[in-house]
C-alpha cells in the first residue's frame, strides 16, 4: 500500500516547542523528552542553563523519584538481614535485585534530575557489578547508592570508592583475596576495564596490583561483614606501570589510595572515559580530535566530569549526531512510559501483574535488563548492538501493547483516547502534529503523518484532512494504530 498524499500539512498550535539543538541535547541527556521536561529547559532560559544545572543534581528538588524508597522497603536491610531472608525462603536474592531493577527503571521514568539518572547508569555500566552474580545481592544496593554520589563529581573519588566496596570486592573476587590466596581477578579488570586498557600493561602489572588490592575482606556466607583486614595484605615494593611503593605497612590503604589516583590521573584513563563518553553520548565513531579534547579537559580539571560533559555538549561534533544513537532496550522502555504520560501505582505485595513488576518483564522481552550483563564489560552502547530485526520486533509488540492499554494493565493509568484530543474536534493531520509534540517533542514529519494515515483501517478512508472528534470510530476503536505508529518511529527508538 503507498501513502496517500500529504500536501498541505497543517500544524498544530501548541506550547513553544524546543529548538533542534535544545531538544537534541535534552534527549541524549534525559530518557525522554516530555511535556514537562520541555517547560522545565524553556523556564531555566534554554537547554545550556538547564544542563548546568542538572550537573547540580543536589540543587533539584526530587519528591516523586526519592518517594519510590518507600516502594520496596527490603532494598535497605543490611546484608546479614537479606542473606537470613532468603535462608529462611522469606525472600531470595534474585526478588531483591528484581525489584532494584524496577527501582531503577522507575527513577528514570519519575526523576527530575535527568542528567544524574543517565550519567550514574553510564558509570555502573562502566564499573559495572551484575546483579546476578552469587551472593552480590546483599550489597548491591548500597553500591548503587556509592556510584550515584559520586557520578557528577571526581573519577578518582569514585573509582577510590567503588573499587573497594564489598559488591565489587564479591563480584571480582577481592574479598576472598588475601597475602596467601592471591586472586588476580579485580587486579586485573582495574587496568583492564576501569582505567588505563589493554596495551598498557603486563602481567607482572596484574600481579602486582592484585596485591596492592589485598586486604578488603568480606566475612562470606556466615556474617557478611565487610572490613579491612592488616594481616590478609600483602606486603613488600609494588610496582605497576609507573606507580611504585615500599608497601611496607600491613595497612595498605594508603598504597591502595595512591595506587587508585595514580590510575584514575592516567592519560591512558583519561583517552579511554573520553572515549566512551563519546560512544555513550555523540557517535560511535567518534573522531580521536574530539577524544583528545575531552581528554585533556578530563586532567586539567583533576578527573573532575562536570567539566568534560560540559565540553562534550558544546562541541560542533555532538551538534551534528542528531538522531545517530539507538535507544537500547531499558531506555525504550523508559522513553515509553514518559512519552505516554501514565502514572503508576505502588506494587501490591506478591502481585506480578502490577504494571511497577511487569515494566521488568518488558526489558526482558527486549532483550536487556538493568545491570545483568554477565561478563564484567559492562552492556554495550553501540548501535550494532541493539539495531538487530528482533529487537525492533519486540519494541514494535511493547508499543502496541502500551499503547492499546492492553499491557501491562494493573497499577497504571493511562491516558484515553479522548484525552489526547486537543480540542473537541481537529483534522487528522492537526492531531496527529499535537501527537508527535507530545510523544517526541517535534512537529510531525511529512513522513510520519503518511504512515499514521496507512495505520488507520482502510475503512474509515482517514485523509489528512478528515476531522476527528471523540465520536470517531477511530478513537473509539482504533487510536491505538496511530499511538503505536508514532513510538515505532526512528523518531522515538533514537536518542
């Protein structure tokens, strides 16, 4: 079937609209542009003022987002008390980390500081601790809480804290790590993933920063306590890469605390975050001048992020990227439940069809769900990764099901069909614009209106010019085809 004509496209006359660049960057730094968030930018002056101060994530009042601690109350027991928890089949590890993914997936819907919601995922993915791992339930939480206080600060002040706290200690094996079992595994991913890379190191490096590390135990499997321990550390002179010290004090949280900042000070670290800040946010073949930029921000600032994501927005070639990043499957389900607008409920106890358990489901049906990629990489960001026929299938079936109120259908309330009426009756093409404002935060293209007309049923001989009320078989029956069409778009699976 072709599209029937669209000439004389009408517009709708809403709410000032975001420029191109102002809603290119809010898009890239927020999980969806909604309504409100678009007030939001146009009341601080424009997306600039808005963006520096969401580096300010303190200085944002945040009501509905801090309220969802209340939502599942076990998510701040002590270790002990979860791990008793599931011994005695009250509730096991993997509801616990469940419902820290919904947590999660509900605070980028709700949250008002945007920027620290993206830029605190980006660094669990970088540092990343899965939440499926053996036994790292009874501290994940609180290593959430750890990456997301530093996530707009130093690099140094959060790799100092996340590399010695007890999630990642039981997730690469530091806990169990001591002067005569030496285990090489977070040694290694330090230089690996967190700082300098491949290349820039030996395997008398990994050796030596694996005992450097030594000393930050966890009591596993009888009291969960996490401390440091002077007699498990190694001692005598490290050396790695260029970093040297006697290491003659069983204390080694000093030599830990140099070794850290001389890694997180690296130029090698610097070029490798400048990088994958570039793929996470611009393209994901950024050019090595833009790289290089960012990298020499990154050290003249004293690893300081501010700084760089302030360099990075401002850069000609993030102007260009418009449209370039496919949303991967957990944004595509944030987007989607921001661009609808619906609002949803505390989960009842016990119930799986409440829509704040069953988001969870939906990024499972996509494909990727909150910090579970297995492999300590961390998930992917590029657009390979998540541009698969699959994919984009099951995206297409999540919006139908949304978007016909069909699924999830406990705890939620959507919008009607008469609701997204702009006034008691419009042209179709007028609609369809406001649909495209609300849904995308842009006019509707030429493009998108041709498909909406080819998704409304044959039948009903929708044109462009066909007025629409309330009493329309097409909103009694059919809106959903038009909702459905407009999520599906490049428009909204892009960032």
């Amino acid at each position: 079937m072709t599209a029937r004509p669209t000439s004389r496209q009408r517009r709708y006359a809403g709410a000032p609209l975001l420029g191109t660049s102002a809603l290119h960057l809010t898009r890239r730094f927020s999980y969806g542009v909604t309504p409100a968030l678009s007030r939001e930018v146009r009341a601080a002056s424009g997306a600039p003022a808005w963006f520096a101060r969401q580096l300010r994530p303190a200085a944002i009042a945040d009501p509905a987002a801090e309220a969802l601690s209340t939502w599942w109350p076990s998510l701040t027991l002590p270790p002990g008390e979860l791990w008793q928890r599931q011994i005695e089949e009250i509730e096991g590890g993997w509801e616990v980390m469940g419902n820290y993914q919904r947590w999660l997936l509900m605070r980028r819907i709700t949250s008002r500081r945007q920027v620290h919601e993206v830029m605190t995922e980006f660094w669990m993915n970088h540092l990343h601790v899965s939440v499926h791992h053996d036994a790292v339930f009874t501290y994940r939480f609180d290593y959430d809480r750890v990456v997301r206080s530093h996530a707009l600060g130093r690099y140094v002040d959060l790799l100092q804290a996340a590399i010695v706290h007890p999630a990642m200690g039981m997730y690469l094996d530091n806990a169990v790590s001591t002067k005569t079992r030496i285990n090489e595994n977070l040694g290694r991913e330090l230089l690996e993933l967190h700082t300098v890379g491949r290349g820039a190191y030996t395997e008398d490096d990994v050796k030596a920063s694996a005992r450097i590390l030594t000393g930050h135990v966890v009591d596993m499997w009888r009291t969960w306590q996490a401390r440091y321990s002077p007699a498990d550390h190694w001692t005598g002179p490290v050396r790695v890469m260029g970093f040297s010290h006697a290491n003659s004090d069983p204390d080694g949280r000093p030599v830990l605390a140099a070794y850290l900042a001389y890694l997180a000070r690296h130029p090698r670290t610097a070029e490798r975050l400048a990088r994958k800040l570039c793929l996470r946010f611009v393209s994901d073949t950024p050019s090595a001048r833009l790289v290089a930029q960012l990298a020499q921000v990154y050290l003249a600032h004293d690893t300081a992020i501010g700084p760089v994501l302030s360099a990075l927005v401002a850069s000609p070639e993030f102007a260009a990227s418009v449209g370039t990043k496919v949303r991967d499957p957990g944004e595509d389900i944030v987007a989607t439940y921001r661009a609808l607008g619906v609002t949803v409920a505390p989960p009842p106890s016990g119930e799986n069809g409440a829509a704040a358990t069953a988001l969870l489901w939906q990024c499972d049906g996509l494909g990727a769900v909150p910090h579970a990629w297995p492999r300590p990489d961390g998930q992917p960001v590029d657009n390979a990764s998540w541009a698969s026929p699959s994919r984009m299938l099951a995206s297409f079936e999540m919006h139908w099901s949304m978007s016909g109120r069909w699924w999830p259908s406990e705890g939620i309330t959507y919008r009607t069909p008469r609701a997204w009426l702009p006034r008691a009756r419009v042209r179709f093409d007028v609609l369809i614009d406001h649909m495209a404002q609300q849904l995308l935060g842009t006019h509707a293209s030429p493009a998108l209106l041709s498909a909406c007309v080819i998704a409304c049923p044959d039948d009903l001989g929708i044109t462009p010019s066909t007025l629409i009320g309330a009493d329309h078989p097409l909103m009694q029956w059919s809106f959903h085809r038009v909702i459905a069409t407009i999520l599906d778009s490049p428009a909204h699976l892009t960032r």
